[in-house]
C-alpha cells in the first residue's frame, strides 16, 4: 500500500531544515524526512487486534509540527516513540479484517480511532493504575509490551496511522460511531476529546469570563464545548487570521482578539473583565483580576506569559498547545497563586453523572445537537497530493486551513 513514511535522521532533518529557510516546500521535498512509499500491508501484533480501512485522516497539530521540524533533540517524548513512522491519529473508518480474539468488532463495523497504545494493546494485563482508572494518555508501559515504543498511533513503527489506506488497531482502540453521525463529524472525534479533556480538568467558575488562546482545531472545539456546557460564561478568543476570528464568532466567542501586539490584548482583557492593568517598569501590564481560565491551545512561553498576566489571582492555566520551551517572565504564577495545569489528550471522563469514553461524549453531545464542530473542516486532499495539504497547514493565513483532511472516498487523480 502507499504510504507517508517518516524516517529519522538527523542529516537529513538538517539539510532538510535548513533548505527551509529559503522556501517551505523543503519541509516537503525530496530530501524531507516524509515521503510516499510502498510498503506492506498491516500485520497484526496479536489475535485481539483489526484493520480498518481509512475513510479520512485529520492532519493534527502535532503531524504538521514534526513534518515541519518543530522541535528539539533533548525533548524527553524521543524516549518514548520510535522509527520509521507513519503519522495520522485522527481516523474513521471501516473495520476491513478482525484477529481471532476479537470479540466485538466486525468486518463493516464504522468506527473512530481511539490512538492510545497503553496496555491492553500492548498485551499487558494486568492493566497498570492509569489504564486501570480509563486514563489511558498516561499509562505506564509506552515503552513495553508487544510493540515497539510509542504513546499512539503513528509514533510507533508496528503501529501504522492514517497516513495509509489501512490502518492495524487493537480491539480497544475501534471505538463504534453511530449511524447519524457523520464521517466529516466523527473524524473530530480525537480532537475535540483533546479540548474536552482540558476543560473537564479545570471547567470556569459559574458567570466568570475565561479565555482560549488560539483559534486553531483545538482553540474552535474549546469555544464549541464551552458555549454548549457553560454558556453562563462569557468567552474571549485570541485569533491570528481573519478566518479564524469569523469561525470563533460563530461558535460562540463573545469577544475575539487579535493576538498581537500583546500589551494592548492584555488592555482589552482588562476592560472586557473590568480589571486595572498594573504597569511594571519595564514590560507587559498585568491585570488587578482577569479571567478564571485561560486555555492555552498553543503552548508559547510568549502565550502562557501573557496569560499569568490575564488570569485573575487563584485562577487557573490549561496548557493543551505543546511548543517548544524558552525562558519567559513567570513572576504572576506565585503572586497570583495561578494553578497552571497540563492536559494530556483524553480517556474516560467524569460527565454529567456518568463516567465514559471522552469520544463517546462527543458522539452523545452531537446527536443531542448540543455542539457542531464540523465547520472548521476547510480542506481536503487525497494521499497522493500530500505536499499541497501540507503547505496548506503551514501557510495557514493564505490557505484559510483549520482542520486539512486525507479523504480516501475520493476518486484518485487521472
């Protein structure tokens, strides 16, 4: 089958990285870490796992990154994924094949894919505490069991991802959707879990304003949950293009901001809360209050800076967005007793008197028609033109891309 493969190698990122500089299109040339391959059709680590024939595949934040070399040599996840690769966690497909001991799942069967590679893919049993708990995103064992390291789909070399017609997955991972929900509905499936875990984690306090930095695919979820489950709430939004300010406004955004120059966001801020800027002798203000929550769907030093500045004393910090770190002013954290808090993913969540799969929430908030997230769906391409998609996410303010798709459904080009 063709494929995306991404193979390590750090002359080749280097030369790669540094042909960058002069046009982005190196990030996707024929010296690029990624390209089209054939390589064999899934094999299955154990009886209990199935193939699913890929319908559509997002590009996550975290692909677009990696392809664009954004990243460092010394970031600790390397120690925890392995090569060669193929990318892609945001599936919905068609089971096409089932193992043995699979159990219930069936050839036909639509379903979403659930990426984790904790312990019952892994054959590990029994389960360690977090998987035991549903909280599979930090489980014990990513770097043992039947396959190679790797926390999900399409960072472990036996487990192959969306970037390829075919993708393996072990019974646990093949989550049903529903018959009215759609494929262009399912495939946000993974990223909204992202978002819903977040705010599951730190939700704001009953009337206080919060804020989401970032109006990306994991920044418009957030907008669409918090207005659907805290519409008491009001939302400000930090948005980068104009197409984005007009997706947040029509998701719910009470107020959308421009994410630069800071300072006057931060004065903005400040008056949408009625909170006094407080002047330092040199730098950004910061606010005498401010919002309950920021949730961080970008993970700058320069955004979570400016957000202990925006935050009310004992508020709260949800970091979803991951970038790589610098050093930044961090003073307001302690004088504002500021809980910044990490959100890895998703699992089982705590929801409304139950406790169940985050992405089986997602499915019941949209038959009840409490949430759409479907409109930041903007591009789609067939495999075979995989530079395009990818230029598409890098140059996000000339493509209008948010969520840029691989639809196997369509035709292959002539």
């Amino acid at each position: 089958m063709r494929a995306l493969v991404f193979r390590h190698g750090v002359a080749r990122q280097i030369i790669t990285k540094a042909l960058s500089v002069a046009t982005p299109r190196a990030l996707v040339g024929r010296f690029a870490p990624m390209q089209l391959e054939e390589i064999p059709e899934p094999s299955l680590p154990g009886d209990d796992w199935l193939v699913v024939r890929t319908g559509l595949c997002g590009i996550c934040g975290s692909d677009a990154k990696q392809v664009s070399l954004n990243g460092s040599l010394d970031n600790p996840m390397t120690a925890v994924i392995s090569f060669p690769q193929v990318l892609g966690h945001e599936v919905v497909g068609e089971v096409v094949s089932v193992g043995s001991g699979v159990r219930h799942r069936r050839p036909g069967d639509r379903v979403v894919l659930n990426p984790w590679l904790s312990c019952g893919p892994r054959g590990i049993d029994p389960p360690c505490p977090a998987c035991a708990n549903g909280d599979f995103s930090i489980c014990d064992n990513f770097t043992r069991g039947r396959i190679p390291a790797g926390i999900h789909t399409g960072n472990s070399s036996a487990a192959t991802g969306g970037f390829a017609p075919l993708v393996p997955a072990h019974e646990s991972m093949a989550i049903p959707v529903p018959d009215d929900v759609s494929d262009d509905a399912a495939v946000l499936a993974d990223p909204f879990s992202v978002s819903l875990h977040g705010i599951l984690k730190r939700p704001p306090a009953p009337g206080r304003a919060c804020l989401v930095w970032g109006c990306g695919t994991l920044g418009l979820c957030a907008i669409a949950i918090l207005k659907s489950l805290h519409p008491a709430s009001p939302i400000v939004a930090v948005a980068r293009y104009p197409h984005q300010r007009r997706l947040a406004e029509r998701l719910g955004a009470s107020l959308v901001l421009d994410h630069r120059p800071v300072a006057r966001l931060i004065e903005d801020v400040g008056r949408f809360t009625s909170a006094e800027p407080l002047r330092p002798w040199f730098g950004l203000p910061m606010l005498n209050g401010g919002v309950d929550v920021v949730y961080d769907t970008v993970g700058l030093p320069e955004t979570i800076e400016a957000g202990v500045r925006i935050v009310r004393p004992r508020g709260a910090i949800v970091v979803t967005g991951v970038e790589m770190p610098r050093r930044f002013e961090w003073t307001p954290l302690y004088f504002k007793e500021i809980s910044l808090i990490g959100s890895n993913a998703f699992g089982e969540e705590n929801f409304e008197g139950t406790r169940k799969h985050a992405m089986e929430i997602y499915f019941d908030l949209l038959r009840a028609g409490r949430v759409d997230p479907t409109p930041i769906l903007t591009h789609r391409f067939p495999l075979e033109s995989w530079r395009e998609a990818f230029l598409a996410c890098f140059d996000q303010g000339a493509s209008g891309a948010v969520k840029v798709l691989f639809d196997y459904r369509q035709p292959r080009p002539a």
